[in-house]
C-alpha cells in the first residue's frame, strides 16, 4: 500500500464531498454565482465544515508530498507542498481575512495546476498527456478567474474550472499502481 497516493486520494475525495454538501446545506448558495470560498465564510453556516476540509486536503497534500518525494522527484513534490500549504491556508484564513485569503488560494490553484503538470510528466505514459491537459484547464481558468473575465459558466463555474481538474488528477494519480521508475 502506497501511504502518499492514498493520502492524495483520501483528502481530495473528502474535499470534494463536503465541498459538494456545504453547497447543498448553504441557503441560496449557487455554484455558478458563488465563490467556493463562500463556503468557508465566517458568516457562513457550511463554514466549519468546509474550513476542516480544505485545511484537511491541505495537510493530506502535505503529507502526500513528503511520503511521495522520491516518487515525484523534488521539483513535483516541492510543488505539491506549496500547493497543499496554500489550501492550508484557504483554510485557516476564510475569505472574510482578505489578502491572506486571496494569496492562500492563488497558491494553492496556481501550484497545485503547475504540479498536476510536473507529475503527470514525471509518471509518463496516460498520466502525461492527462496531467498536461489537466494542468492547462485548470492555470487557463485561473488566467480568467483572476481578472474576474465574465463567462457563462459564472465565477463559481470558472473556479470551478481550477479546482476540479487538479483534484480529479491527484485521485487518479493516488489511483495509479507502479511509481515512475
């Protein structure tokens, strides 16, 4: 049993669910309309819940990224380390903190786009082409979150746009039999 690709998989599942109850226990909250970090709000009756989560999915990262080192190599685990210590702080600071907040979360979406690259290189075969695309979805919404560019999809779907594939990613990738070698 690999220790740091079950980690991978367990925090972002968990994430995933709660992130997808919090929407459903928020009154009014819509995933098109509304930031994910509103979830996390102070003012927010989802915000323990998705507050544990994101610090949950940060610190399972974390732990990831130390237990799959070798695996990843330095460059992939120093970024996922830094991606997961941005969702750490997503959850530590809530939206309502402002900058911290905001710098949290633009780490934890710009590397943890920018790891979902490296390791799907790194991994070669299915996992290079998937983790490239992956990565490119996710640093190509972040490139329209940022400057708030309108879209279809809204604010939420955009961000949306971010966050998803570089989860789906890590729980492929913690799915993955034999290491790189």
């Amino acid at each position: 049993m690999n220790w740091g690709r079950l980690l991978l998989v367990i925090g972002s599942l968990q994430f995933i669910i709660a992130m997808l109850v919090a929407e459903q226990l928020y009154p009014g909250y819509n995933p098109l309309h509304n930031y994910i970090s509103d979830l996390g709000a102070l003012r927010a009756p989802t915000s323990t819940l998705f507050n544990t989560s994101v610090f949950l999915l940060g610190l399972s990262g974390l732990a990831a990224a130390y237990l799959l080192r070798a695996e990843l190599g330095r460059l992939g685990a120093a970024l996922l380390a830094v991606a997961a210590v941005g969702a750490m702080g997503v959850g530590i600071f809530p939206e309502d903190y402002g900058a911290p907040h905001g710098i949290s979360a633009l780490v934890a979406f710009l590397f943890g786009g920018i790891a979902v690259i490296t390791m799907g290189v790194r991994r070669g075969g299915v996992y290079k082409p998937l983790g490239t695309a992956m990565g490119v979805i996710a640093l190509a919404a972040l490139a329209l979150f940022v400057p708030r560019v309108q879209t279809p999809l809204g604010i939420g779907g955009v961000e949306r746009l971010i966050a998803y594939p570089i989860l789906i990613f890590f729980i492929l990738y913690g799915l993955s039999g034999k290491k790189a070698g």
